[in-house]
C-alpha cells in the first residue's frame, strides 16, 4: 500500500497521457520544426520516442478491456482525436510550415541577392 492507495502503481503510467493533452501538440510541432530544420537521425528518433508513452499507454487502456466487445467506432475516434489530432497533426503542421517558409526565404532570397547585383 502506498499513500493509502492500493498497489495501482501502474496508474503511474497514465500522468503522461493526461499532460499529453495540453502540452503534446506543442512538442510535435517543435518536434516537426526541428526535423525540417536539421535532418538527421536524432530529431527522427525523439519524434518516434516522444508520444511512445503516451500514445502507448492510452492505446493499450483502449484495447485491454479484452472481456468487453470491440467498439469500432470509441477506437476510430481514440485514432482519429488522440492519435492523429494531437500527435500526427501538429508534426504536420510544424514540419509543412518551416519546410515553406524556408523554400520562400531561399526563393526570396535567390531573387534579391540579382537584382541588388545587377542593379549596382
């Protein structure tokens, strides 16, 4: 018994899937920037790494009732929202928008760089 609790120490594992909800979006897009501005094995790595807990732990206590009948459409929703909305998307989001702006800075860039040239 710990803190007057029963031995749920696995109840643990579930605070990172309740701060995932408000803070995750915010890491994947920081995650997605950084993997448009330095590719490379490490930002990869910690865009794998970072939801795992999360997103594993939340997917598991979805699947484990395996005494109750699947609900196709709780486990289309849980990919849907929790899987694609707060993981998948702000990754999108981050990763898109560094890659544009930086394609239009380089354009921009390229452009200015001839007429300020010629034009001298």
């Amino acid at each position: 018994m710990m803190f007057g609790y029963g031995d749920e120490w696995w109840l643990l594992l579930f605070y990172p899937v309740l701060l995932w909800v408000p803070f995750g979006p915010f890491l994947m897009g920081a995650t997605g920037v950084w993997c448009a501005r330095r590719p490379g094995p490490w930002p990869w790595g910690w865009t794998v790494l970072l939801p795992l807990v999360p997103v594993g732990v939340s997917a598991t206590a979805m699947v484990l009732p395996w005494d109750q009948p699947t609900r196709t459409d709780d486990l289309v929703g849980y990919l849907l929202v929790y899987v694609l909305g707060i993981t998948v998307l702000p990754w999108l989001l981050g990763y898109g928008t560094t890659r544009v702006v930086r394609a239009v800075r380089a354009r921009r860039g390229g452009a200015g760089e001839v007429t300020e040239a010629s034009g001298s």
